[in-house]
C-alpha cells in the first residue's frame, strides 16, 4: 500500500501537528495559580499528545499501520481526559496532579515489601532517602479519599464514562475505534489472526495489508488532537477556532467518502455541555 492513497490524512495530520505547535508556543499568563495549574498541565496534556501525533504519522509513512493505532490509542485517550478535566478544571486537575504522589508512593511500598526478591532497584531507590521522606510525608497530607483511591477521578470512573460525561459519541468514538485500537497494543486473538492466512489445507503465516488502519490511525489521531486544541483553544483564548474547524471539516469528509460517517465530536461534546448548563 502506497502511503500517497491517503494524501489528504497525512496532511490534515501534519497541519495539525504544526497547528500544536503554535499553539503550545502561545505562553500567555494565567490569571490565577489554579488557572496557571490547569494551564500547566493542558499543555503538558498538548506536547505528549503532538509528540504521538508525529510518531503515528512517521509509522504509517513506513507502513506500519497497526503499530501506529497502538500510539493513537494513547492520543485518543489523552483528548478525553483533557475534555473531561476541562468540565472542572479547578477540581479535576488538582486531582490528577495529586494522584501522581499516590501512584510514586505506591511503587516504593511495593519494592519495599519486594526487596529482597528485587535487592537492586530497592536499594537504587533507598538511596534517595530524603526524597522519599518528603514523598512520604506528602502522601500522609493528603485527604483519606485522594490517598487511597484507585483512579484519580475516582475507583468508579472509567475512560468511558469520561467519554459518556463529555458527550463525545461513545459508540463510535469508543466503543469501536477506541476498542479496535486497544486490541492491536495486546496479543489477542483477533489480533494475531491477521498475521494468518488459509490457503488450501494450508496456513500461511503473512503480515496483514493494513490499508484501513492508516486511515483510521492518521484519522483519529489527528481528531484527537484537535480535540486537545479546541479545550486549549476555549481555555485560553488562541484564537484559533478557525483553523481548527477547517481541519475538522477536512477529516470529516474524508470519513464521508469513505463510507465511515461524519461525527463530529467537537460539536458533540460542546452540544452535551450546553445541554448540562440549561438543565442546572
């Protein structure tokens, strides 16, 4: 498969790509510390997303197509926890900064409690002791609720039910392209069948013609990082609605003439959040 049959997604991707760009060199000030946090942490939430974008788009160019779904899973995933935290930025965010103390702390405890199976990291670790002090120290701070709990927005809220929350179209959206991607990062049946041809009485072991992941793996990931834009956009007045939309427009059309349907999640989204505001 010639990477120049989907010309026009390597551009939308690219042009979104450089789009991130500008967008992550806008460094205006916050009018708050807890805008200046969300901020923060909106464009840490943009850079690790632009830098799968790129992965993604070098994967597809050399033809590995299902690898480059596995990386824009993690685009896909990025653009709805960023919608989700942007509905309470003030909250969620503090949350998932937080919860980074929870999950350092819970890797010491384990390679404490595992040190003499695992003596050399233990002791790597052990090193650093006033850094651990002060982990351990911030961890006992925290509330009983943020300390223990298993997701940092709480044990029962699934990226799917981040997705419901947000409005995004969950069948689509999740429950097919999200599902379809998740699948190529693990050794499943469903995976590994494609590496398995039948011919005859014979089973031939071949690497599967990928033309559908490209599309889908350039498409969705460039969608999603348009997503992560148009927060960054609403939250921080960039101005760059336009350009977003245009790009929008352009991926959702490819979709048409591809048979797959014109979503458009922005709209989507921005639809159920209007719709929450009136029913308050």
């Amino acid at each position: 498969m010639q990477s120049d049959t989907y010309q026009e997604l390597f551009c939308i991707a690219e042009e979104t790509v450089s789009l991130a760009d500008r967008a992550l060199g806008d460094e205006r000030a916050a009018e708050s510390v807890e805008q200046q946090v969300w901020w923060a942490l909106l464009r840490a939430f943009a850079l690790k997303a632009v830098t799968s974008l790129r992965a993604t788009v070098l994967l597809c160019r050399e033809g590995y197509s299902e690898d480059a779904a596995v990386v824009a899973r993690t685009i896909m995933e990025i653009a709805i926890v960023v919608r989700y935290i942007a509905a309470d930025p003030q909250d969620r965010s503090r949350r998932f900064i937080e919860h980074t103390i929870v999950e350092r702390q819970s890797l010491v405890t384990f390679l404490e409690s595992a040190r003499d199976r695992l003596p050399r990291p233990w002791q790597g670790l052990a090193s650093h002791a006033q850094r651990l002090q002060e982990l351990r120290q911030h961890y006992d701070e925290m509330s009983g609720d943020t300390r223990h709990r298993y997701h940092w927005a709480g044990r029962d809220i699934t990226l799917r039910k981040m997705a419901e929350a947000i409005g995004l179209p969950v069948l689509d959206w999740y429950d097919l392209i999200y599902s379809l991607f998740s699948k190529r990062a693990h050794s499943t049946p469903r995976c590994m069948d494609n590496y398995i041809l039948v011919d005859g009485q014979r089973l031939i072991n071949s690497l599967p013609d990928r033309a559908g992941m490209v599309r889908d793996s350039l498409g969705f990931g460039s969608l999603s990082m348009l997503l992560v834009l148009d927060t960054a956009n609403d939250e921080m007045r960039l101005t760059l609605e336009s350009e977003i939309k245009g790009l929008m427009e352009r991926f959702r059309q490819v979709r048409r003439a591809a048979g797959a349907g014109g979503e458009n999640p922005v709209s989507e989204s921005r639809g159920a959040s209007d719709h929450a505001e009136e029913s308050e």
